[in-house]
C-alpha cells in the first residue's frame, strides 16, 4: 500500500472479506481512508497482492460490530461491518471492537465537530426620552374670548365654565 502525504495507519491487520468471496489479506484504516489488500496464489505471481477495497473516509458513514449467531469453525471471529455510499462491507477481523474504535477515532479527527465562535454578541444602548407630557388643549372662553388650559375646568380671567 502506497501512503498518501501526511497519511498514517491508524490500525492494520489480517481480515477476511465476506464482500469479496471470503477473500483473505489486510485491512488497512489510515486517516484518509479504508484499504483492503488481498493477497492472490497463483502460477504465474504467487505471493501477489491486489487492492480490492480503497475508500475514502468521507465515504464510510459507520462502523458496527456483528456477531454471527451460529458460530462456524472458521467464523469465530466477530464481524466489522462498514457502511458505505455503495453499500455494507464485511469483513472477519481480529478485535473489531478495537477497529471500530479507531475509525470514530479517525472520523472525528478527519470531521471535528464545529468549533466556530457564536458570533460576537452586540448590545447597543438606545436612549429612549420620557414620553413628553401630553400637551395642553387651549380652549377660549366664550364669553371673554381668554384662551385658556381645558385642565383648568374653567376661564381664568372670567370663571366661567365651558
């Protein structure tokens, strides 16, 4: 497996790929991505491997732990099932627990959880004046012709009441 700049394995080991006809090599967990490398037996290249699996980590959305309910020979193992935007990857893992722990790890890391500052609270002060005193409603008498405050309740310069 190549290594992109500044990536590193979180986590590798040995894996069976239930996707992939129960094929058998490594499984890599770096902090870009999930790589699942199968070793092939062959004539012409033995001891040959090839990439079955290399996703980007912003392509898994969860990992979870399986466990087989009839326990099989071979399938001791519990399962770490990967879901992707193409759908479940399965595979049979050594400690699945322990993967699924380092890929949150890795999600978190690759996806932290906003920490952008609540923007900056503005108080402004408005100076609101008293309400000014109602105005006076100016009245003339009828008989002197005094303009005078209808507060009064009568003329002030003849007493007589409106």
């Amino acid at each position: 497996m190549i290594l992109l700049r500044d990536e590193k394995i979180l986590t590798q080991g040995p894996a069976t790929s239930l996707t992939h006809d129960k094929a058998e090599g490594l499984l890599f967990l770096t902090n870009y991505r999930l790589v699942f490398e199968a070793s092939r037996s062959g004539l012409l290249r033995p001891g040959s491997t090839s990439t079955l699996l290399d996703l980007p980590l912003e392509e898994v959305s969860d990992a979870h732990v399986t466990r087989p309910r009839i326990r099989v020979r071979f399938l001791d193992s519990s399962r770490l099932r990967f879901q992707t935007h193409r759908g479940e990857v399965d595979f049979v893992v050594d400690h699945p627990e322990v993967w699924r722990e380092y890929f949150a790890d890795a999600k978190r890391a690759a996806y932290p959880p906003s920490h952008t500052p609540a923007p900056p609270t503005i108080s402004v002060q408005v100076h609101v004046p008293p309400a000014p005193p109602p105005l006076p409603i100016h009245l003339r008498c009828p008989y002197c012709r005094t303009a005078y405050d209808e507060r009064l309740g009568r003329c002030p310069n003849c007493g007589a009441t409106a």
